[in-house]
C-alpha cells in the first residue's frame, strides 16, 4: 500500500493532506488546531497559545492508527528545561507493537551544553540495545532542532538537522505497529511532524566548516559560507536568515554566505532556514562582546618573533612572555592584518574555534574545533589558523586587551594595538628540494608539523619520495595528510619528538574525513592525525598521542592515528598512545618495532592487512573503570579472504594509565566481536602474554552480532619468559596447526592480497 493511501485510512480530521505537507511528506500536523488522531499519555498535551505539544518526562504521544511498515516520521524538538532540569530524551519510534518491542532514535540534550547524541536503538522484548552513536552540536537555548528516523527493511536510519547516521537491526522489527514520540527523561515540547516514504532524506542547512557557535566583538561584521542542499545532497536550495535580536547581531544572506554584524554585546540566534521547508533548518548562536581596543604600547622583549623579524615561517607560532603564568580573558581576539592594505587575514578568538587544516585552495581540509590559545609556563602561545600567512608577506598582530589578565614587566597587560609595531615578514619563497626542516624553537623551515604537511602536499609531485624531518620538541596539534604519497615523516628521536593533543568524539565526533569547500559542519575527527588518499606513509622515531582522557570525556573514543586509506603505512621505531581507539587503521599497515597503548579496542578498523611485527602492544588502566581491564582489538575486516589483525612476535604486556591505575590481573581480551558486516580476523604468532590477560582470552560474541570466531586464531602463544601458555580455558577462536600459522610467518603472505593479488613485501630500514 503506498504511504499517502495508508496515511488517508488513519482518519484523522487534521493535517492538510499530502499536497499540502512541505518537503514531499504525506502527512503532516502542527498542532495548531490540538491534537485529535494522537494518543496522549503521561501528561501530554497542546501547549496553550504555543501550537506545540508539550510531554512532560514519562510522557507520550502515539498515532491511534498504524503507518506502514517502511517509512520516515520527523520532529522539530526542543528541550522544555526547568531550573531543576539536568538532561532529557525524546524518542521517536517506529512500530510500536507494544512498550517492550519498537525502533526507533533518542536524541539526548543537555541544559548550557554543546554537544548531544543521537542514538538508533531497538527495544525488544523487553530489552534496549543501542545500535550506532552521533554526536551534533547542540542548538542554542529555545531552538527546535529537526529529527527523523526512518525504517526500510532492516535499515535504520536517523538524521538531526539533516546529518545522517545508520544501521541494521539485528532482529526483525514487527511489520506493524504506531509511530509516535516517548519524553524519556525531562519535559519535551514538539512541532511539525510528519510521515512520509522511507528512501526520501531531507535536506539540509548549516555554516560550511564550522560549528553553529558565532563569537564577534562590537563592529565586527563576519562572513560565513553556508552550506545548503536537498536531499540528494546535490541541489542547491535558497535560504534565509532571521536573528532573534537584530539590535544586537544583524543577519543577513548574501548569495550562499551569512553576513552577521555585530551591534552591541550580548548574545542572540540566528535561525537559517529553506525558504519552502521550515523543517529544513539550522540555529546559529551569536555572542557578541565588547569592541576591540588594544590601548597598551609594544613591549619588544617579550614577544616571539620579535617586533621587526624578517624571515619568519608562514606557520609560526605567536608567544607573549609574561612575569607569571597569565590567564586567559573572557572575551577579546587576537588580530592579524596584512601591512600593505590592513586587510584582516586571521581573526582569533579564545572561544571555541574551528581550523579547516590544510594548504590554501586545498580541494578537501580536515575541519576541526580547536583551542588556539595555550599557556606553556608564562607563555601565551598562540597558533593562527592552517595557511592563513603567505611567503614574502609583511604582516602586524595586534592583541586585544582583554586578551589575558596578567602583568609583563610588573604592569597590568593592555593589550598590543594595531599600530604597536608587532610587525613580521615571512621567508621569502618556499623551501626547496624534497627534504624539509620541523623545529618548533630552532632552525627549520618550519615551526609546525602540520606545516611541512601542508608544503609537501601542495608543492611536490604526488609520487616524489619526500621526508619530513622532525627535531625534538613537543608538537600540540591535530594533523591532516591527503593525496602525498611516498612521504616519511622522521624524528629526531622517539621520545623526544612528542606529537600531542587531546581530541575525542565529543569534541570532534566521529572518524573523520576531509571536507570539500561547502560542506556542512566540522567533521575532521577525533584522531590526532588523519590520513586520507595516501600511500606509502612512513613514521618512524617518534611519538605521537592523544591525551584525552576516558574518565570524565563527553565521547571516550580518541585514536591518535587514524589511516582512512585503502594503501599504506608503516610505522618503525615509533609509539602510539591514547585510551580508546588508539590505532584505527584501512588498507594494509606494518608496525615493526613500536609500542601502542591504550585499553579500549585500541587496535581496530575496516582493514585488509595489518602486522605488528617486534612491537609492544600495552594495555594500560581504564580512568574511567579503574577496577576494569579492556580489549586489544575489534576488527571489522572488510573480506574473509583477508588476514586482519596480525600479531607476530610481539609482547603483550601492562601497565598504569593516566588516572595512575594499573591494569587488574586476568581483565583483559585479546579481541571482542566487530560488526555484522564485517569479518572478525585476527590472529597471534610467537607472542608473549603477561598476566593481564583472560584466560579465556576471546570476549565470545552475543547471538547475531558479527562472524566473530571464524578468524580468531593463535599459535606458539608464551607466558613473559617465554614458557607454552596454557590455552585450555580458551572460550573462542582456536589454536592453528604449524601449517596453518605459516600463513602469517612473512610479509609477504601477510600482504600478499595488496593491489589485486600484486603483494607487497616491506622490509625493516636496516636491511634496506
């Protein structure tokens, strides 16, 4: 039966009809004249002179008659908070046969906080099993945000302002049953729903590489390019935008940018909207502070690079030496304007702060949010956005005075004002040759890593074999690596060369991919570094790490290598560390000699191949489950053909985490299950295996959850001094005859699959 003649069997005396319904719906009701054909329990009801229904927490509101078995139901919500409210759900079923069996989406929101979730879970008989995880940016106070979740098949899908997220049910959903909205926890209120057919996305709006978050000062007019499309992703669709308080942030659309100017301080939202789809939206905060003024004078010796320095990196680092560790101010920027026209070309702010990380004019960017401005002893160190300098430029940075609070030659700062004399000129020409320089306080030709990166990705043939070489230092960024192959990056030495920052999923949700110009949202990820359409990477001697940490983390996944390449890597003499998620690698990655550590699936991926070979893959206390151990791998590799995870040779051991606790004896799995659609494979050779693992070694997987079983494998396992471990209380996977562990003996086998059957067989650099 199609959605409309169903939908005309319901027999509800509201809604308009289907020709009527914007975005192709065939059906819709907004409340305003109540709410016949719904089932209101709990409390719920039509808010009086608001048009929207209001479900108190433990409120519902189903359809009196059921939709058909494949379709879409969509909601603008909003949180209803009180003085005493701390978190509410709405949930939006399908198929509610009854309160223990339905599917359906949770969307979780938090009072004053910047990011939600939404969660596709499925209730059956009785039991609630959370399917797939997004995380979005939260809408200013008083907004509605657009929810849809769709069921077609066995897919479940679900999309917040029109970002996307999916998966399969893994039981068969009843073929009947009424759509409607759960308050789970917290009061709700809910507008313009809708029915319609299941294969049909909305649209979307959002501001391009950046979160719905605006910071200006008095006077400051900001332009920002918006992102809005169809369904197919591909039709460009008109907008408006409407400002909650045009005396204070005036908005405006100018062709595809959103132009606001800044009036008087305070804070305000911006809604963006289609101008046929009122659903089809996005909430945009404002907050205004007060003007910039910079009224203090340049205080020379305090600044690096000095006033009047020629041949300055073009990713150089701002630092303002004060008496005492300074604080940072609660409003005001920093300024960089280009010396010959006073044109603006960085604006940075204290707030939060999105980078689209990668060279100028860059077909795709790693957009993330950022903080950046840090305080290193009683420096103020300030990192201006990816290639905003270019070479042979003459440049002035002026700082706010409410900027930081603290003092430089014992008096209060006042800031450094445009024409201080804070003036820099960069190099004159890019460096040259294939081989370049990373220092962050030395000689180099650059100060950042993610410099050199974008060099070598903008100037150098694709192919052309290219190093990287770092000094030692500690290096506080988030990297990006796309479409440079052949390239080594090479430190100094391996503890000394510390790439580190702390970036998990509630920050910058999600894997990661990179962006093109246009695109909604920062997506960049919560890896330290992502690498994309590359081959041949090499990292050697050095260490690269993610601190964020799992106890207290709005999203605990944080990889601190993410290669999101069906190529290669490899990593020699290098280590690795993060909590969860440590390593997540495609394609096909050797790892000889290193060290990764973490303790949650902190080695997993969508991979072909990948061999720890000689390395030390360490499990170390769980801040956030100090009494609790983890697991080493998920793989969800891609064919059954392919060997996985490989573990050759390498050791097994512990030890404490950030927290300082240590792992408890016999905690933790070798593995636990991936997904449904993904192959289990992985295996041990000639490994050595301290106390901290499980006898039982495999975490067995729950009915119906992935092939798990079917590719773990070990062999030739040890005991720390090197003495046959006992594998009688194995619980899954199996010991492989010497035959069978001789598939995973060389690289060559190990690869063998790469480049349609081509192989691979990489080599360890001394024998080279």
């Amino acid at each position: 039966m199609r959605l409309a003649a169903a939908i005309a069997l319901l027999g509800l005396s509201f809604g308009a009809g289907a020709a009527a319904c914007p975005g192709g719906a065939a059906w819709c009701a907004d409340f305003a004249h109540g709410a016949p054909g719904w089932r209101l329990a709990g409390g719920a009801a039509r808010q009086a002179g608001a048009e929207h229904l209001l479900l108190p927490a433990g409120a519902s509101a189903l359809l009196t008659a059921a939709a058909p078995a494949d379709h879409y139901m969509e909601a603008r919500v909003r949180g209803a908070f009180g003085t005493d409210a701390s978190v509410q759900r709405a949930v939006l079923v399908l198929r509610h046969a009854d309160a223990n069996n339905w599917v359906g989406a949770v969307i979780k929101l938090t009072p004053g906080g910047p990011r939600m979730t939404v969660d596709l879970v499925q209730m059956h008989k009785g039991r609630l099993t959370r399917l797939r995880s997004l995380g979005h940016d939260a809408a200013p106070a008083a907004s509605f945000q657009t929810l849809r979740v769709a069921l077609a098949g066995a897919e479940l899908s679900a999309w917040l302002d029109g970002e996307r997220i999916t998966a399969t049910l893994p039981v068969a959903a009843s073929r009947t049953g009424a759509s409607g909205i759960l308050a789970q926890d917290g009061a709700l209120e809910i507008d313009d729903v809708r029915l319609g057919a299941a294969g049909t996305p909305p649209g979307r709006v959002a501001l391009a590489r950046t979160v719905p978050r605006i910071g200006l000062q008095v006077g400051d007019v900001g332009r920002y390019p918006v992102s809005a499309f169809g369904g197919d992703g591909v039709t460009p669709i008109a907008v408006t935008a409407t400002s909650s308080d045009p005396s204070l942030a005036e908005a405006r659309i100018e062709g595809r940018i959103l132009v606001v100017k800044a009036r008087r301080t305070g804070q305000a939202t911006i809604a963006i909207r289609s101008a046929l789809d009122g659903n089809v939206a996005s909430a945009v905060a404002v907050k205004v502070d007060p003007a910039f003024t910079a009224p203090g004078k340049l205080v020379a010796h305090r600044l690096d690079p000095a006033a009047g320095t020629a041949g300055v990196a073009v990713d150089t680092l701002l630092r303002i030496r004060f008496d005492s560790a300074p604080t940072l101010g609660s409003g005001g920027s920093i300024r960089i304007y280009r010396a010959t026209d006073g044109t603006l070309v960085d604006l940075i702010r204290f707030d939060e702060d999105v980078d689209a990380i990668g060279y100028p004019r860059q077909a795709f960017k790693r957009a993330v949010r950022r903080r950046p401005v840090r305080i290193e002893g009683t420096d103020a160190v300030i990192q201006p956005h990816s290639a905003r300098l270019a070479y042979g430029g003459d440049y002035i940075v002026a700082v706010d005075g409410t900027a930081f609070q603290g003092s430089i030659d014992g008096k209060p700062f006042a800031g450094i004002g445009k024409g201080a004399g804070w003036r820099l000129r960069t190099r004159a020409q890019a460096p040259s040759g294939t081989d370049v320089t990373v220092d962050d306080d030395g000689p180099a030709d650059f100060r950042t890593v993610q410099g050199a990166l974008n060099h070598v990705m903008e100037r150098l043939p694709r192919a052309a074999p290219a190093t990287i070489h770092v000094a030692n230092g500690r290096y506080p960024e988030l990297l990006y690596l796309r479409g440079k192959d052949n390239l080594t990056m090479r430190g100094e030495s391996r503890d000394g060369v510390v790439i580190a920052a702390a970036n998990d999923d509630g920050g910058n949700p999600g894997s990661g991919a990179g962006q093109a110009a246009g695109s909604p949202g920062a997506t960049g990820g919560r890896a330290v570094f992502l690498v994309e359409d590359a081959d041949l990477l090499t990292l050697e001697h050095l260490t690269l790490a993610n601190t964020a940490q799992r106890a207290g983390s709005l999203g605990s996944q944080a990889e601190a290598l993410h290669f999101n390449s069906e190529r290669r890597v490899v990593a020699r003499e290098a280590s690795f560390l993060s909590e969860q998620d440590t390593i997540q690698v495609k394609g096909y990655a050797w790892f000889y000699r290193t060290l990764v550590a973490g303790n949650v699936d902190f080695i997993w991926g969508a991979n072909h191949a990948a061999l720890f070979e000689d390395s030390e893959i360490r499990s170390v206390g769980d801040s956030a489950h100090p009494d609790g151990g983890g697991y080493l791998v998920q793989a969800r590799t891609v064919d059954a053909a392919d060997p996985g995870f490989v573990f050759l040779n390498s050791r097994l051991t512990h030890g404490p985490g950030p927290a300082g606790n240590e792992v408890p004896p016999a905690s933790t799995w070798l593995a636990r299950p991936g997904t449904a659609a993904s192959w289990d494979k992985v295996v041990f050779i000639g490994c050595r295996m301290d106390a901290h693992i499980a006898p039982g070694g495999w975490l067995l997987p729950k009915a119906g959850a992935s092939r798990a079983g079917s590719g773990w494998a070990e062999a030739g396992s040890m005991d720390p001094d090197g003495r046959p471990l006992d594998l009688s209380q194995r619980r899954g996977g199996r010991v492989l005859t010497a035959a069978e562990a001789a598939r995973y003996a060389s690289h060559a086998r190990v690869f063998s699959n790469f480049d349609n059957g081509a192989g691979w067989n990489p080599v360890p650099a001394e024998s080279k």
